[in-house]
C-alpha cells in the first residue's frame, strides 16, 4: 500500500521548488524553471489515485534536488551582464 502525500506536503514542496527556482541569476533559467514547476503541479492536479499522487510526488522531490544541485552550479557560473527583461530603464 503506498501512501500518498498530504496537502500540506504538496504545498510544501510547490513553495519549495519555487523559491529555490527563484535563486537564479540568469533570468531565462529562473523563469523556466518556475514555468516548468508551475506546469508539473498543474499537468498533476487532477490525479486521485494515490500510487500515481505519490509517485508524481517523489518525481517532484527528485525534481528539487536537480534544482538545488543546478542553482548551485549556475551560481558559480553567473553571467556578469544582466539580461534585457531585467534591466531597468531610466
């Protein structure tokens, strides 16, 4: 029997993939990842079954560590010049 995260477990690692997607220098990155996040919970809104909300669910978890691991590599290689959607005009 394969138990299926909970509500608050789901909301937890949404907020989580997020904040962590919002980490990126580059904004390209940032906002594909926040999109691609955003996609995934919704693509799975609509699944009952709690061997398929609990395998999505660990799918999302490992999806996490990728992000973390990636935030991590993309810092050290940030760009020096910010991209045209992030620069302010005068």
């Amino acid at each position: 029997m394969v138990l299926a995260p909970s509500r608050v477990e789901v909301l937890s690692l949404f907020r989580s993939l997020l904040r962590t997607a919002s980490k990126f220098a580059d904004y390209n990155i940032r906002e594909y990842a926040k999109r691609r996040t955003i996609d995934g919970f919704r693509d799975n809104r609509g699944l009952s079954d709690p061997s398929s909300v609990a395998l999505a669910f660990a799918d999302g978890k490992s999806q996490f560590e990728v992000v973390k691991r990636q935030v991590t590599v993309y810092s050290l290689y940030a760009p020096k010049v910010k991209s045209v959607m992030e620069v302010t005009s005068l």
